[in-house]
C-alpha cells in the first residue's frame, strides 16, 4: 500500500467514443488515474464499463478520442510520439495478458515467449533472449513445455505462457485485461498466485476484472462507473 | 527475423499454401505450353520456308535481271556468300496426266526456272526432294511402264512360247498392282534370261540405278530431256495419312514420276502485254516438300533455260525496225530474281547491305553505250530483302495469330492474380487476430506486410519454378501425351479401375462409421477414376481418336521446344502477380486497428 513510490504511468481526463453503425457510443468520458511504480491496481467495472478501452489507452494499443485526454509515461505523452516509438512502448514497456491469452498457434510455447525478443527487445544476443524466456517459463513451472504448440497446453499453461511473453523485455508495467476470465477457480487462483509473487519482486501491475474477490489481490483497487474512476482505498 | 519464422509456420502448418502453389503451378504450366507450342508453330514456319528461299533475294518483276550471270559470279566472289542462284519466276497451267480419261485436269502452278546445281547450294533443295529409290510398288508400275513403251523390242527378243507367257504374267501384274504388291520385279527376272533381263533393265535408268530418282530431280532431266520437279501437293495422287506420311492413291498408281505433263506459260512482252502462250511436255522427275503446305501446293521447278524460253526471258538479237535483217544489239537472257545464301552466322540484314553494295557496283559497272542496262539499285522494282521480310506476307499473320494468342492468355494471368488474391485475402482474413497480436506486443506495420510479403514470394517462385517445369516436362512430352490421349494404354485404365475400387471400398467403410468427408472425398476418387478408365476403355473401343490431325495441321507433330523467353517472363509475371496479391491484403491487414484485429474470431 505505498503510494510513496514514483509516478510511472498516468491517464488523464481519458475520453472514448466508439461509432457503432450512425450511433457514438460514449465509453469513457473523462477517467482519470494514476499508477505508481511497484504498485498492483485493480481496475473493478461490470462488463461493458470500459475497463478494457482504459487499459487499451494506458497500454498505447487504442487511441483516445481526439483532445480525450493524455496518457504519460514516465511523464512523456505516449499519444505525441512517433509510430515507431509507440511500438517501442508496447514492446519494451508494458507487457500484456489477455483473458484469451492471444498466443500464436503456429508457434512453440518458447517461440511465444521468445516473440516480443524478436520483433525488438533491449537483448543483444539471441541466446541472452533466450535464456531469459527459458528462466520465466521455468519460473511458471513449463520447463517441461518448450516444444510443446499452445493447443497442447491447458488454460492455466497457456496463460502463464502469455505472461511469460509479455515479461520477456523486462517491461516497467504489466497490463492484465481479466487475466482468469476464462479460467476455473483454482486455476485462476494459480495465476493469481504467480502475478502476486512477480508484484512480491517489484512489478506494476495494473489488472482488470469484474470480480470484487479477484479485485482484492491489488494494493489499489479502482471503480470504473459510466466511464468515470472512483478511487476506493 | 521473426517475420521469417513465421512464415516458414504458417506455410508448414497449412494446407491453404500447398494449394496456393497447386493453382500458381498449375496456371504457369498451362500459359508456358501454350505459348510454346504457339512458338513453335511460328519457329516451323519460318524454317521450313529456308529450305526454298536462301537468305537474301534480288527481284526485279517480271522484266527481270539482264546480265544475271555476272551478277552472280560477282556474287559468287564475295566471301560472305556462299553461294548464288538466278530464278525465273512465272505462272503457269500444268496438265496433270489424271484422271483417266480424255479430259485431263490442269493446276494453276507457280513455276521456277532454276539452274540445279547451284540452287542445290543455295537451298536444301536435296533433301527437300521426296523421292531417292521407287519403292517395290512404284518399281513394279515403273516396269510396266518400261515394257509398255518398249513392247516390240522385247517381243523380238523373247520366243514366241515366253512371250506368251510373259503376257500373262504382265495382264495379271497390272491388274493386281491395283490394289496390293504384285512382286512383278521378281517374277520378271525369274522368268527371263540375264540378258533378257538386262535388256528390261536398261529401258529405264530407275530400275536399277542407285539413287537414280534424286539424281534426276537434282538434274531436273530425264535421259537428258529436261524434266519437272513438282511441289508435293501439286499432284493429287498424293494422299496425306493422318500421321503426316504420304501414300499415292491407287496403290501408287498416281505417283507422279510414272508420267509427264503438259506446261503452257504466258509471256509478257516489253509493254506488259500478252503474246501468243508457249508450252511444253515435260517429265515429272521427282517431287519435293517444303514443308510449307502453301509453297507446296504450287510450285514446281524446271530448269532455268526452259522457263526462259517459255517465257521469252532467253538471249535474243535485237533488229533494226526498219530494216529487220540487220542486227543492231543483243538483249541478253534475264532471271527475275536472285537467292543469296550467306556464310554460316552470317545475319540476312547484315548480308543485304553487303549484296546491294555489289549490285550497285554491278548495276554502275556498264557502260552506257551497252544496249541492255541492269536497273539501278534505286529503281522501284528493284527488291533486295532478306528472307524474313520476303516470307513477311506469309509468316506475318501467324506471327500476329500468336501475339493474339498470347493476349488472349494474359487473361489467365488475371485469373492468377485473382485466384493468388482471393486465397490471400483469406489468409490474411484468417490471421487477423495473429496481426492484432504481433501488434500488441510492438510489432510495425510494416513488419506485418513483409511476413505476407515473404509468404506469397515463397508461394510465387515454388509455384512458378513447379509450373515452369510442369510446363516444360508436358511441352517436351507432348506428342507421346498426344499418342497416350489418342490411344491410351489398357494398362492405364487398368490402374484407374484398381484405384477406383480402392477409393469406393474406402467409401463403403466410411459410410457405415458415418462421416462426412471421407465419403465426399472417396466419392468423388471413384466416380473419377472410375469415369477415366471408363473413357479410356471407350477410346480404345472406337480404335482411338485422333485429338491432333496432322493431314490438317500440316505439320505432322506438335512443336515440342520451350519457348524460353516467354516461359520465364510467364515466370516473373506470376511471382509479381503473388507478391501483388498478398500485398494488398496485408497492407489492409496491417492498417487495422490492432484492438479490432484482436476481438476478431
């Protein structure tokens, strides 16, 4: 629960509006929140509240409406950079977990893993990558896994797979978009257990769910409400 | 780097990409043996044309080229010349010695006057003649011939019990020669003594003498009467078979070195107008093909100073008008045209330049006082061409057939292009949610467009270079993939039935477990196979069919040689058609909103 931490990653006044046929659907209005380096949030919302258009602006990978807002990290505007370094940001700064863990079929759980190493990546070797998918994966208990394709895998496996990919580049942030919502209980619980020990060593978080129980693994725990944030504490 | 690794899984992992290069495969073959054949055709023209024309031709009309023979020697003395040959060049009527009857059929014939020897070298007049020894039958009619023209001298050498006996022989002999081998020969020369036989022998230089039917063609004489070589269509006699050889009607009744004909030429005088027609029996001495159905339909050859004559193109004195008695000049003979053959790797244009520049030194080289002047290289009349441009009228619209043809075949390269298209399009399609997830995790546009770019390069040049060898295996093949189509092995049919059963048991087995496609998929074997080795069975019931008509094609096999620049540039067509097909889906594909591209299901 330390808010003593330095600011890493903000939104501000975030505003989204999807067209749906003639229609603007408003889905954010003017969501505000701020993350701070080691911390876990919880962004808590019924399904359709926008949580996931939230983390999708947070994570550069979907664009606020025009003039809705601004996205810092590490009080850099990631909206007012180039192409290139937006997919910079995806790639070595945040790292992301689905609910339907959106691992490549065609590839080997080591090939998944090792993906993000391989379109950028601060690694210089590929060996050095590497080892690293082969650390986080040992760590995930999938040693045994490396060859294996993601249809061989269970959905507890694959899900750890996919977080394994978005840790490979060391990122500053973790975005977790209901990473147990496809998942029983106790698996759900099991990958719970794993993103708890990764914030144990000193990793954001910032994790979306509609589940109060799941919701209170997190130090922050945010409400998402007709696009709007209410902080909890 | 992971752009590779990519592709080389979605291409392992799929069926989609092995029928991608089925259909590219499949498409180029298809282009590359049309277009070859096509070629081909065009290539057997304009070579078979060669054997008659030499490499460049002087022409000058009907008034022709007076002083020739000095044209020819400064010709000759040119090294880049290998050899040079004047022509006479006429039209004229040609009574043919059938039907049998009183009322002969006469052919419109285009005629040359050629002096042999040298046309000999100039052309491949040699092989071009059809016709070296008779054969057992034509050596049979040849002796019949032989006994007939000289009856009384043999009746005086033979007693009057052989003669006898000789004459049946002979009345059964032509009765029989009709319709199948008599061995009329040998009978003959069982019957008579060694110097009996001798004596038939000598009637006719034919029977006995080694090559004596090409030597007479290559002489254009007969007993040292001059003599007629026709184009091997001129005489009806002539039957094509359906695989390209010929037979003469009739049991080789017809075959036309047994008979002479009548020539009439029309002569023009130095106005252009008609005088009195001349004609000319001759002998048929042999026959030549060119291989051109429509030089071999009417042209026929007779030696130089024949044409000459029958056409008053010969050496003849010039009179003074008012006092016809006194001799004032000579207008020498003329040829109307002259064939040029080069030194090997001689090209024709570089060959024409060099033959008008000794024309023009020809043409400049009389003094004006010379009653007959050569016309100048700039008369009108006047043609030097090569054999290309000469044959232009003929070889031309074949040339624009092909370019028609080729036109008409592009059009499969767009449905290559909308084939490659529409499978990328689903590809791509398909790999949404891998593109939304590439660009989650930092992948560029660009680096999305270079994975399906890469993709449909490896599809285009395996598929092409599979075409492209299909293509060349099956052009190379064609006419025994011809032979098999018009008469197709049992064995064959044998096969497509055991497959058939095997693919219909499968079936059954299939049906009972209740899947679906299995039984699609089996169906489907054996009601093809089975239907192939049907047909099969049909072909050979009916005794085979004759897909490709040589009596109508004229020529008798189906070109067979790659044509190497348009298969390749078939190549690169179908690997840019690929490149651009996947890259406006993947472009498409890449611009999606990533979000989007991840809810895609």
């Amino acid at each position: 629960m330390s808010n003593t931490n330095s600011l890493i990653l903000e939104g501000i006044n975030l505003k989204k509006t999807y067209k749906l046929g003639r229609s603007q659907v408003p889905v954010l209005h003017a969501a505000s929140l701020q993350i701070h380096q080691g911390q876990w949030t919880t962004i808590l919302g019924s399904s359709g509240s926008g949580k996931s258009t939230l983390l999708h602006l947070l994570g550069g990978l979907d664009r606020p409406d025009q003039q809705g807002g601004e996205v810092l990290f590490n009080g850099e505007s990631v909206w007012a950079k180039s192409n290139r370094q937006i997919n910079a940001y995806r790639n070595n700064h945040v790292g992301f977990v689905f609910q339907f863990y959106h691992l490549l079929p065609e590839l080997t759980v080591l090939e998944n893993a090792i993906l993000p190493t391989m379109i950028g990546g601060s690694f210089t070797t590929t060996s050095e990558a590497k080892n690293q998918a082969e650390h986080l994966l040992d760590q995930f208990g999938l040693s045994h896994r490396f060859t294996h394709r993601p249809r061989e895998l269970s959905g507890g496996e694959r899900q750890r797979v996919a977080i394994a990919r978005a840790l490979v580049n060391n990122p500053s942030i973790l975005l977790a978009d209901e990473p147990t919502g496809n998942l029983d209980e106790e698996t759900g619980d099991g990958i719970l257990d794993v993103l708890g020990a990764l914030h144990q060593d000193g990793l954001t978080i910032v994790m979306v769910t509609h589940n109060m129980e799941i919701a209170n693994r997190g130090d922050v725990i945010v409400h998402l409400r007709g696009g709007n944030i209410t902080q909890l504490d | 780097m992971y752009q590779t690794l990519l592709t080389s899984r979605y291409l392992t992992s799929r069926v989609i990409p092995l029928i991608a290069v089925a259909a590219v495969a499949l498409c180029v073959a298809l282009v590359i043996v049309v277009v070859s054949v096509m070629t081909g055709f065009l290539d057997m023209v304009q070579s078979s044309g060669k054997t008659l024309m030499g490499d460049v031709i002087i022409s000058n009309g009907i008034s022709g080229i007076p002083h020739y023979e000095k044209l020819v020697n400064r010709l000759e003395k040119n090294e880049q010349v290998l050899a040079a040959t004047p022509i006479v060049d006429g039209w004229g009527l040609l009574r043919m010695p059938y039907p049998n009857s009183n009322v002969k059929q006469s052919e419109t014939v285009q005629v040359w006057g050629i002096e042999p020897k040298t046309f000999a070298k100039v052309t491949d007049y040699k092989n071009s003649l059809q016709w070296k020894n008779p054969t057992t039958n034509q050596r049979d009619w040849l002796l019949l011939d032989a006994i007939a023209n000289n009856e009384e001298t043999l009746q005086s050498l033979l007693s009057p019990e052989l003669w006898i006996e000789f004459v049946d022989l002979i009345k059964s002999a032509s009765h029989t020669l009709n319709f199948v081998e008599a061995n009329f020969l040998e009978n003959t020369k069982a019957l008579l003594n060694e110097e009996q036989w001798n004596t038939v022998l000598s009637f006719d230089v034919r029977l006995s003498g080694e090559d004596a039917l090409q030597q007479q063609g290559l002489d254009l004489s007969r007993n040292g009467k001059p003599g007629i070589v026709l184009g091997l269509h001129v005489n009806d006699g002539n039957v094509r078979m359906k695989n390209g050889t010929y037979q003469v009607s009739r049991n080789d009744y017809w075959w036309a070195p047994r008979f002479e004909g009548t020539l009439t030429m029309l002569p023009v005088d130095a106005k252009g107008g008609i005088i009195e027609p001349e004609s000319i029996i001759m002998p048929f001495v042999n026959e030549f093909q060119s291989g051109v159905f429509a030089i071999d339909e009417s042209l026929i050859f007779i030696p130089i100073d024949v044409a000459q004559s029958l056409l008053h193109m010969d050496e003849a004195k010039i009179v003074d008008l008012d006092d016809p008695a006194t001799i004032i000049g000579v207008d020498p003979a003329r040829s109307t045209s002259i064939l040029i053959r080069g030194v090997p790797g001689v090209k024709g244009e570089v060959l024409r330049e060099i033959v008008r520049t000794i024309y023009d030194d020809f043409s400049s080289s009389f003094s004006y006082e010379t009653v007959v002047l050569p016309p100048s290289s700039h008369d009108p009349g006047l043609i030097i061409q090569t054999r290309e441009e000469q044959q232009r009228s003929f070889t031309g619209p074949v040339e624009k057939e092909r370019e028609v043809m080729r036109t008409l075949f592009s059009i499969v390269y767009l449905v290559v292009a909308a084939l490659i298209l529409s499978i990328f399009w689903s590809i791509v399609f398909e790999k949404t949610r891998d593109i939304g997830i590439l660009r989650s995790i930092g992948a560029s546009r660009a680096s999305i467009v270079w994975i399906f770019l890469q993709y449909s390069a490896v599809i285009g040049i395996v598929g092409s270079f599979l075409g492209l060898f299909s293509g060349w295996l099956i052009t190379k093949n064609i006419n025994a993939i011809h032979d098999a189509m018009g008469n197709p092995p049992l064995s064959i049919a044998i096969v497509c039935f055991a497959l058939s059963i095997c693919f219909g048991t499968y079936t059954v087995v299939k049906m009972l477990k209740g899947q679906m496609l299995p039984i699609v998929l089996g169906s489907l074997g054996f009601i093809t196979l089975g239907g192939i080795g049907g047909l099969i069975l049909f072909i050979r019931h009916i005794g085979g069919i004759v897909v490709w008509d040589a009596s109508v094609y004229y020529f008798s096999r189906i070109p067979n040689e790659l044509d190497w620049g348009s298969s390749l540039f078939t190549v690169g067509g179908a690997i840019l058609f690929c490149l651009l097909g996947a890259l406006i889906p993947a472009a498409k594909a890449a611009d999606t909103d990533p979000v989007k591209a991840l809810r895609h299901e």
